[in-house]
C-alpha cells in the first residue's frame, strides 16, 4: 500500500453563500505532526477544521483523511455526489476536534460525559465504557473529578473533561480550534500541558491557537492563514522568527503588541518565550 498522508487538502474551497472563505488550500499534515494554524480572526481557521471534520461541506477540491476521501465519492462519468452520512462518520472515525467551548453535558456527571460517546456511538458496554473513561480522566489529571458536574468545575478542568472525552474514542488525529480561547489566563497553562503531553505521545494534531509561544514549543510547523490561504508556513523557528511575508510581520508585530505593551520588532518576544 502506498504512503498515505494523515490529512490531505487539494485545493479545497469554501463558499458561504457568495462569500468565498477558504480560496484553494493546500497542506498535508504527516502521521505524528503537530500542525498549528495561526492567522486573524476572520481568516476561515474554525472554517478549515471543520472542513477536514466534515462538520461543513467543501465547495470544491479534495479532503482526505488517511488516505479516503472525506465527504463525496464520485461517479464513473466522473461527478460526485455526496456519501451517505454514516460512510462520512465512518471515514472519520480515527479523527475527533475539541472546540473552544468545552459542550460538556451540564446535568452528567464528568465520567458520564467521557464514558457517554463510548457506549453511543461505539456501543461499548457500560461498565467496560466507564473504565476506558477513567483511564482517560487520569491521563489528564482529572480522575478525582470523576463523579462531579460540570458546573463544579473550573474552565480549565473542564476543556480536560472534554479532551478526555475525545480521548476515549482513540482518535489518531485530534483537531483541536482554539482550546483555551475561552478560558482565564491563569487556567490556560494545565490545558496546554495536556496537548503538549498528546504531542509527545506522538498523536497527530492540528491546533487552531492564539498561543504563540506554545505553537512555537510543541509545532512541527505553524501554518498562517489570511483570507482563506495559506500565506506563509514553516517550522517555528523560521515561521516566528524570520517571517517572510509582510501581513505574518504585522501579525506577529500586533500581536507582541498586545501581549507586552511594548512594540518590540515582530518575532522577538515570542523568540524568548521558546527559550523559556
Ligand atoms: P476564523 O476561525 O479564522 O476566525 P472562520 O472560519 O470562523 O474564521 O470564518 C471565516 C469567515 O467565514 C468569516 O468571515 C465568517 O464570518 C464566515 N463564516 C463562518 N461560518 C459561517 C457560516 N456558518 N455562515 C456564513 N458565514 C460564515
Ligand atoms: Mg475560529
């Protein structure tokens, strides 16, 4: 059998309505790479995830996962037409996303939540669903939380919960859109930990992020994003440091801006902070 890349994007477009979001991507991403996407908001980032999750239709060009193509089979004569939905699940089953809002179940307790997917989708028995469940909860330091509400929990703790739920499904490819956009500062950390901690378990992953310093630390390459194409991409280093294009420098220069108050030339603070 020939190499098959883990996502591959042939010129995928994307229109809402007539507006034209994603304008010809193209990016593979390897088995056991870590991909983050940077790039304003606006850009068609979420769009792009979603797209690969099929949770959207791509207007044109290819999508494949693993090798099958996601979505659309195609005729002999040549047109395609749209799989039937449980063929698409089916074809995604190895993929799962985590959104930046956590949608855990608030009236389940958290082992519900993460034992839930098992038993409803892959109709996995219940004692045998919370065990898997468990495993995943201590795999990101939230085991003791077994049986509380979401509610009783923190932010941070819960967009844990909800990795562990994704987790359990034994995805080899995570899709993660700004994980901890919605939380406080201080809550940021634990929850880069754990992806960080997947990175190195060697899953494959592509993290939509604003957390420069963190896509520096744990990408094999970061890819920018402007009006719906791929404007520059590279290792970190290169990306972050030596930006090429002008619109990456005023994104990067902006967003120094923003975190430091100063107006350091783009690529430095987030050159200390991959010292750090
Ligand atoms: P990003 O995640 O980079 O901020 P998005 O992918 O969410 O950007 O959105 C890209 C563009 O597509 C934006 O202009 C947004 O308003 C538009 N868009 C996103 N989702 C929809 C939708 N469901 N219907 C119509 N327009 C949308
Ligand atoms: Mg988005």
């Amino acid at each position: 059998m020939s190499h098959s890349h883990a996502i591959e994007l042939n010129q995928v477009h994307k229109y809402y309505g007539e507006h034209h979001v994603l304008r010809g991507i193209d990016l593979n991403v390897e088995p056991g790479e870590v991909v983050s996407i940077i790039g304003g908001s606006g850009s068609g980032k979420s769009t792009l995830l979603r797209c690969i999750n099929f949770l959207e239709e791509y207007s044109s060009g290819e999508i494949l996962v693993k090798g099958q193509v996601i979505g659309y089979g195609s005729k002999p004569a040549g047109e395609s037409y749209r799989l039937p939905e449980k063929v698409i699940r089916e074809s995604l089953r190895d993929v799962c996303m985590v959104f930046q809002q956590f949608n855990l179940w608030p009236h389940m307790t958290v082992i519900d939540n993460v034992a839930s997917p098992l038993r409803l989708v892959k109709g996995v028995s219940r004692p045998l669903a919370r065990e898997k469940a468990m495993g995943q909860l201590e795999r990101v330091g939230m085991a003791h939380k077994a049986d509380a509400y979401p509610g009783q929990l923190s932010g941070g703790q819960q967009q844990r919960v909800a990795i562990a739920r994704a987790l359990t499904m034994e995805p080899s490819i995570m899709l993660f859109d700004e994980p901890t956009s919605a939380l406080d500062p201080e809550l940021v950390g634990e929850v880069l930990g754990v992806i960080r901690d997947l990175a190195q378990a060697g899953m494959t992953m592509v993290i939509v992020t604003h957390e420069m310093g963190f896509a520096a630390r744990v990408s094999d390459r970061v890819v920018f994003l402007a009006e719906g194409l791929i404007e520059e991409q590279g290792a970190p280093e290169q990306l972050f440091q030596a930006p090429k294009s002008l619109r990456l420098q005023q994104f990067l220069a902006s967003w120094n801006e923003r975190q430091s108050g100063s107006s350091l030339p783009a690529g430095i603070a987030v050159a200390q902070e991959v010292e750090a």
